[in-house]
C-alpha cells in the first residue's frame, strides 16, 4: 500500500495548519477578553470606592464619633495616597511587569478594605483609609496600559475602550447607589466588606486569564530619590488642594505648601532630565496627543465633578432625597453613559475617529452643565434633572475615545507611566476642580445668607455658580481638544470576518 503524495498531502496539511492557527487565535481573542472583564472589574471597584463612602459618612459620622472637620480625613486620606502613587505605581508596571504592580495593589488594598470595615475609631478607619488608598493606586494605574498591550489598535482596541471608559465614567454614579443601597438596607461596614469576596475573585482570575508581561528591569529605573521626589510632590499638591476648603486659596498655608510641592516637582523634573536612568524617562511627553489629552481629561472631569457632588447636594438638602434616592436620581446617567460607551463609541470612533466622538460628547456634557445652572428651588427630578443627567450621561461616548487619544503612539515600554499618567490627570483633575468648585459655591452660599437670602435660595445659588464653573472648563476642554489633538487613523479593516486589523504605526 502506498502513501499518499504529492500535491493533495501538502494541501491537506495546509488545511489543517490553518484551522489550528485559527483556533489558537480564537482562544486567545476569548482569553483576553475575559481579562479585560477582570481587570475592569478591579478597577470598578477602585472607581467605586472613591463615591461609594459619601454616601455613608452621615453614618460614619454618627457611629464612630467623627466631628465634623475630621470627618473629611475619611475620604482625604484615601485620595492623597492614591493620586500621590499613581504616577510611581504606572512606571513600577513598566520595570517589574503590570500584572505583578496590580496583583500587589490588589491585595493591598482588599486587606485595608477588611481594616476599614472592621474600624471601631477615627485613626484606624482614617490609617486604614490610607493604606486603601495605595493598594488603589498599585492596582488601577496599569490597567489602561495592560489594555492597549492586549488589543493592538483596531476595532477591538476600540470595543475594550468603551468597556474601560464605560467603568471610569459611570463608576462614580454607580457608587452613589451602592453606597445609599447598602448604608440603608445594612450597615456603613458593608461598603468596605463588599470589596472583599470582590477582592479575592478578581486575583485568582487575574493570575489565571491575564499574561504576565515582562518589565524592563528595575536597574532600568532604579531611582530611588527621583520616587521620593515624585511621590513627596504628588501627594503634599493633593493634601493642599484637599484643604483649600478650610484655609482658602489665598492664605500662606495654601500658598507656601503649594510653593515647596510645586519645587519638589521641578527638582523631580531636573533630575530625570540628567541622569542616565530616569525613573520617569521624558520622552513621553514627545507624544503629540499626550499632554493635550490629559489637559482635557482633566478640565472635563474638574467639571464633571460638579455635577455629581452638586447635584447629589441639590438633592438632598434642596428637594430633601434620601441617600438611596439621589443613587437612584443618577441612574439614567448610568445607563447613558453604559450604553454610549459599550454600544457606540466603538463604532463612532472606528468609522470617523476618536476625535469626531470625543468633540460631540464634550458639547453634550457642557449643555448639561448649563441646564443645571437653572434649576430652580422648588424643582421636581423629571422637569429639571432628568434631561440635564442624561446629556451629561454623554461622557460615555467621548472617555472611551479620549483614551484612545491619549495612549495612542505610546511606545509599549511606556505604556505603563502613560496608563498612570492617565489616571493622575483624572484624580488630580476631579480633586482640584472639586475643591475650587465647592469654595466658590460655600462662599456664594455664605454672602446670601450674611446679606438676608433664603436658606434653600442661598444654596442653590451656590450650587449654580459651581455648574457655570464646571461649564467654564469644560468649555475650555473643547477648545483645547479642537485646536490641539491629531486625528489618529484608524486601521483598516482586514480579512473575512473582521476580525483582523492592521496595526497602526506609533
């Protein structure tokens, strides 16, 4: 009997290379999507945890004994670790591995969530605070560069953007009604304990669907000043910022810390410029869309803050909602946003561009910001809320194409600081835009009230004055957005199914 030769034999084996190779593709497409659902998962819970613990500080407040004053170190403390670490925690993924940074901010912060829930006085849960804080930063700040690794620029890099812009923009809202949810169905505790069965699921599928990618090496980085610079920087500009509310902008508190913050970060800058190997190296502000993107991420959030913590105060101090009430008042934004950011920003951006789907949502989001500014005192949630909600819901469409602005032409070894980067633009940006945003109003408030106006109108006046601000920057971040950013092409679509792109050039 003779074997089978020739032409036939070498076709059949073609065949069958063919359908191996695809089934290799298909199982690793399935692998990476079911990573991204993880990694997002973890930073949901992230997101959710900077919103999810406003909602419960009345009963923080009243269970531990908190005054007033050292109430706000509940959620201070959190947000001076996390913003300070972000940038340090992207580069740490970039030399030792993203996975590695994010498994360890993983447990670090699902153990702090354990110290917080279990916290019988003011200094643990505000030490624990902290503690959560870092473990959020370790964890958030390399998923958006572990994301871009993953999906090569193309349709489906653009599907997992939406899926990340859908969490980083609704996130916030989410945690609104978690918070009121589980505040008034069980106990403030929950809000911390919730984040542990999270915690441990999210790091056991972690290790098991997201490859680990291998770092430059810490001798590529090995700055050990240059980390302290930074992060000594970082974190005293967040402190000052966080009290603007107490001391005023134009005090010499504010004004000195800023001064030695501000001399930290350029003695950072200075010596990353001249040292051989630079914990931060400053070739990625080379990259056009960079420092533009971040410019507007952050002028959008800075005014997106407004509506969430001035709409959540208008609410419950003017129309007198519960804490589940006003969770439930931000869920239309929710799902606007869902739906942008899962269902069309993917085929905006991929048809006509990131920029022409960030450009509409910006103008979206500023015209929410506008019809908030004249909600009256005796105003009812559909007449005067919804509308404004759901055009501010637009922002789903537009963040999952600022990413793509801003980690496009980012070369991969830097993937990590840009990704850090990112999220430092967007905390930085919500805190400073909060701070300035809530003494303006409080000051607006307080010269009605010592010239003889109504309580209700005093505040909602207050309130207007920090929705034209927000408005203000948000109409700023248009302009920039408009005059500064470059179209990024997308690639063309190849093979039968779609499925295949080319890969865009950084």
């Amino acid at each position: 009997m003779s074997l089978e030769t020739g032409p036939g034999l070498s076709r059949q084996k073609h065949q069958t290379d063919e359908k191996e190779t695809t089934m290799t593709d298909t199982t690793a497409e399935r692998r990476h999507w079911i990573a991204l659902y993880v990694l997002c998962t973890g930073m949901l819970m992230i997101v959710l945890d900077m919103t999810i613990v406003n909602v419960a500080l009345p009963s923080i407040q009243s269970d531990l004994g908190f005054s007033q004053a050292s109430l706000a170190w509940v959620v201070n403390a959190y947000l001076i670790s996390y913003g300070g670490l972000l940038l340090l925690a992207g580069r740490l993924g970039d030399l030792i591995g993203p996975r590695r940074v994010f498994l360890v901010g993983l447990a670090i912060f699902t153990a702090a969530s354990a110290l917080c829930a279990v916290s019988q006085g003011e200094a643990m849960l505000v030490s624990a605070r902290f503690i959560q804080g870092v473990g959020g930063a370790f964890t958030s700040a390399v998923i958006l560069g572990m994301i871009v690794r993953m999906f090569p620029p193309g349709r489906e890099q653009a599907k997992a953007m939406g899926v990340f812009g859908f969490v980083a923009s609704a996130g916030g809202s989410i945690g609104l009604l978690a918070g009121g949810i589980l505040t008034q169905a069980i106990s403030w505790h929950w809000i911390f304990f919730i984040n542990l069965p999270i915690g441990v699921v999210v790091a056991v599928l972690a290790r098991r669907y997201v490859d680990e990618t291998p770092g430059l090496g810490i001798r590529q980085g090995a700055d050990a000043l240059g980390a302290v610079l930074l992060t000594a920087s970082l974190m005293l500009g967040v402190y000052t910022i966080l009290g603007v509310s107490e001391h005023g902008w134009g005090s010499s508190h504010t004004l000195g810390l800023f001064a030695v913050s501000l001399a930290l970060g350029v003695a950072f800058l200075v010596r990353q410029a001249r040292i051989e190997q630079p914990l931060v190296p400053l070739r990625i502000f080379r990259s056009p869309n960079i420092a533009a993107a971040n410019a507007v991420q952050a002028l959008l959030v800075a005014g997106m803050f407004g509506m969430f913590f001035m709409g959540a105060l208008y609410l419950q101090r003017v129309l007198g909602y519960d804490a589940l009430q006003v969770g439930l008042a931000f869920l239309p934004a929710t799902i606007v946003m869902g739906t942008l950011s899962l269902k069309v920003s993917e085929r905006v951006s991929m048809r006509y561009g990131p920029l022409a789907a960030l450009l509409p949502s910006l103008v979206g989001i500023l015209t929410g910001l506008l019809l908030l500014a004249r909600t009256p005192v005796d105003g009812t949630y559909v007449k005067d809320m919804l509308v404004p909600m759901m055009l501010v819901g637009s922002a789903g469409l537009g963040f999952p194409a600022l990413m793509m602005l801003t980690m496009s032409g980012v070369a991969p070894e830097d993937s990590g600081l840009a990704s850090g980067l990112v999220n430092t633009s967007l905390q930085v940006g919500g805190a400073i835009g909060l701070a300035v945003l809530a003494t303006l109003s409080s000051q607006r408030t307080s010269d009605l009230l010592a010239s003889g106006t109504a309580h209700d109108t005093a505040l909602n006046s207050g309130y207007h004055l920090a929705y034209m601000i927000g408005a203000g920057l948000v109409a700023i971040s248009i302009v920039i957005a408009a005059a500064k950013l470059r179209p990024v092409p997308m690639p063309e679509q190849s093979g039968a199914h779609g499925t295949e792109f080319a890969t865009a050039e950084a």
